[in-house]
C-alpha cells in the first residue's frame, strides 16, 4: 500500500467519524413516535417518583437557614 493512499483512507476514515459524531448529536429522537399510552402509564409513575424524590418535609421550616462562612 503506497504512502499516499494509506493517508487517503485515514482522512476519509477521519472525516466519516466525525460526521456520524456530528450525525449522532446534532439530531434528537422523535417523542411524538411513541405510542399514549405507553407514555402516560409511565409518565404517572415517573411523575409518582419525582414528587416523592424532590417532596421534602413540608413540616420542616427552611426559611430561616443559617449563615454560611467561608473556611479558609
């Protein structure tokens, strides 16, 4: 194989994985493509987890905090 032609193929290898990298960024997946009801079975139960994850206590009082200082 000739040097000229290896460096040939390694530009056009170079050139096609950046371009799938490109590709593959660049374009987002469909929401619209999956089914209704399959989303908002699992949407519920996503929306189920969230609140419970991000609820907090709502008998705890936050407003006051406390003064954060520097350590150094």
């Amino acid at each position: 194989m000739t040097p000229r032609l290896l460096v040939a193929v390694a530009v056009a290898g170079i050139v096609a994985l950046g371009a799938g990298m490109m590709i593959w960024v660049v374009v987002q997946p469909n929401a619209t493509t999956e089914t209704p009801a399959a989303v908002s079975g699992a949407g519920a139960a996503r929306q189920e987890h969230r609140e419970r994850f991000f609820g907090g206590d709502p008998d705890r009082d936050v407003r006051g905090g406390q003064e954060m200082k520097p350590r150094w």
